[in-house]
C-alpha cells in the first residue's frame, strides 16, 4: 500500500512539473540494458527498448531541467547449469515506467550542434514481470539444488523465492550530443534502494541505455 502511495504522488508530480511552459518536447526510442543484481543472487542480464517523450525547461547559465515518462519493456532468457547436466531456465518479461528528473548541462559548439551533460533521480516503477521457471532437473524437492518449475508475476508478493518491490529509485548520468532536431544521448542507471521483500539478501537493479530523440 506504501509503495502504491509513493507511485501516485510521483504522478501527480510530474503532472504538475509538465504543466509548466517547457521549451522542448522531445519522443524519444532506444535501447535498453538493465541488470538484477544481489550478493545471494546471480545476475538477471535484461535486453529491451525504451519508448516515451521528454520536456526540457530552459533554466540559467546554459543548464536545464530534463522529465518525462518512458516506457520499458525488458526481456531475459537466463539459463543455470546444475550438477549432472541439469539446468533451470528463468524466462522473463518485464513492462517498467522510468521517471527522470535530471539536470542538464548544454554545451554549445555551433548554432546547430551542442554537448550535454546530465545526471540526477529517476524513478523506476515496476508495472507487470512474469518469470516463467522450467527445469530439466530429477532433483528431489529436498535437494538444495532443487528448482520448481513454476509462472509467476514478482510483484504479487506469493512467491516463496521471487518478491520484488516495484519501486526503484535511481541516479542516473550520462551525455550526449544533439544537432538541430535530433539528438542521441546515452546514460546509466544505479539503483539505490533494495528490491527484495523477502529477509534473504539485498538485491539491487541498475542498468545501461542509448536512445534516440527527435524535438518538435
């Protein structure tokens, strides 16, 4: 219910920071490489696009204040090898909704072409990931290295191995260069708070990406 709460005032305040005049809108599309990560968990490698729009408010001194909403979806196919030739096949999708909040710098080279720089929070929220588990295992339910075979949405809070929050906040930097209309900037993403709502380890979420972005 916290977590909900926290969702729905984040909304309500990027709707009040795009009701403001902005200098720019930007859409903007890409790619998208985030990574699951905790001491008592192996790493989750994810592929994905990003789609969303942007606006960006002229503030002094060549620096400007960057939101927007942008859609994710992720996908990872992550196999792990047992004993005896056994494996255990984790297929996930993930629908995710980033929120960021970042201060620019511009740099301008020319009257077309510019540099920038950005860093600041994003918010990350957890809209909808399945994990579908299939394993080739003969395994007794009793062997440690056992693994149920099982579907399950993360964010329910039902399984007994999968429990994740669905909000994660970030800090994001990165950079980039844009010439008249069209912009290409990359950035990273490194998460702050522990996704795990289960007592057996911290588990974080960062992740990579480079997208493309067109002003109007």
């Amino acid at each position: 219910m916290k977590s909900v709460l926290k969702i729905r005032l984040l909304l309500v305040l990027l709707v009040a920071v795009c009701s403001l005049n902005a200098q720019t809108y930007r859409l903007e599309v890409g790619y998208n490489n985030p990574v699951r990560k905790g001491a008592a968990f192996s790493s989750t490698y994810f592929n994905g696009i990003q789609l969303g729009a942007t606006a960006e408010f002229d503030l002094k001194n060549n620096f400007s204040l960057l939101t927007g909403a942008l859609y994710n979806f992720v996908y990872s196919d992550k196999i792990q090898k047992y004993p005896n030739s056994a494996t255990a096949t984790y297929t996930t999708q993930g629908h995710f909704l980033d929120i960021p909040v970042h201060l620019i710098y511009n740099y301008p080279l020319t009257k077309n072409l510019k540099l920038f720089g950005f860093g600041g929070p994003n918010v990350n929220i957890g809209l909808f990931q399945n994990m579908k588990i299939t394993s080739t295992q003969t395994y007794s339910p009793t062997n440690p290295f056992y693994v149920q075979p099982r579907s399950i949405n993360v964010y329910n809070g039902s399984d007994k191995v999968y429990q994740l929050n669905r909000l994660n906040l970030q800090i994001g930097l990165g950079g980039g260069v844009q010439w008249k209309r069209y912009s290409i900037k990359s950035g990273y993403n490194f998460g702050i708070n522990n996704l795990n709502r289960l007592d057996t380890g911290s588990m974080h979420q960062d992740g990579w990406y480079v997208t493309l972005g067109l002003n109007f």
